[in-house]
C-alpha cells in the first residue's frame, strides 16, 4: 500500500512538473527579409498583443492566457499600405499555454485575402489549434462545394452575374 502511494504522489509530482505556465509560439520563417516585423494581434489586426524582429527567419512570442484565445500572426508587407488585405499576411493560431510552433516559406504565408492554407506552412499547436484546423478544413471543404453549386446554378439557367 505505501508503495502505491508513493507511485500516486511521484505521478502527481511529475505531472505537475509537466504542465508549463504559460505559451510559447516559436517560428520559422524561410526567405523573410531580415529585420521584418511580425505582430501577435486579433483577427482584425486591431489589438496589438506583441511584437518582434525576425532575425535570420526565427521569432519567439512568450505569454500567458487565462483561456485559449485565437490569435493571428501578422506580417505587413507593406507598412505603408497596412489596409491592402493581399499585403497582410495574417495567419490564425488558437493560443493556449503550450508550445505552439509554425513553420512556413514567407511565399507560402497566407495573406488576409487567401481562403486556404498552403500544405507548406505547418502549425502544431495544442489540442484546442489542432481542432479549429480540423474545422477549418471542413469548413474550407464545404465552402468550395458551396461555390460550386452556386456557379453551376447560374450557368444551368444562364445567369448573367454582373
């Protein structure tokens, strides 16, 4: 018996040892230039949680989140012209304390106007990001089907859009 409490407290000990005290969102970006600014904003880009410098194509956010929270990595191509949705890159990424990790070519990032994600941009995150990514590629899914059906609706009755 003391043997199994032993084995229930040493359990519990190491699974509190486990657990991490807040996130960490570390990325990998190829063929970003040098010096380039990434933000950890809300979808609307609106609130600015965290900035930093890419140097040689890695940057690191460090947090805690009372609940996850989604979040997006935002890049302005063009500091200038921040309101051109295909010169935002804008990635989401549900936030939670755990490491979240993304890799991706700058090429390959997703800008506010993309509908897909590119198979090249990879994000493991924790088990609330890996759900909303599997929603978002039903939902992706789904949505093309959509847009099929209504283009095939206007050609069957020869539907003039504009």
């Amino acid at each position: 018996m003391r043997i199994f409490v032993l084995i229930i407290c040493l359990l519990t000990a190491l699974a509190g040892q486990a657990q991490t005290n807040g996130f960490v969102l570390k990325g990998k970006i190829s063929g970003v230039k040098e010096g380039q600014w990434v933000y950890l904003t809300d979808m609307d880009q609106q609130v600015v949680y965290d900035s930093i410098v890419i140097k040689n194509g890695i940057f690191e956010f460090q947090g805690i989140v009372k609940l996850p929270e989604l979040r997006c990595l935002t890049i302005y191509k063009n500091l200038q012209n921040q309101e051109a949705w295909n010169g935002i890159i804008a990635l989401p990424i549900f936030v939670e304390n755990t490491l979240v990790t993304v890799e991706a070519p700058y090429e390959k990032m997703p800008t506010k106007g993309d509908s897909q994600l590119s198979t090249e941009v990879k994000v493991k995150g924790g088990p609330i990001h890996e759900q909303y990514a599997l929603y978002m590629k039903g939902y992706l899914e789904l949505y093309q089907q959509y847009c099929d059906l209504i283009f095939q609706i206007f050609l069957l009755f020869d539907l003039n859009y504009y």
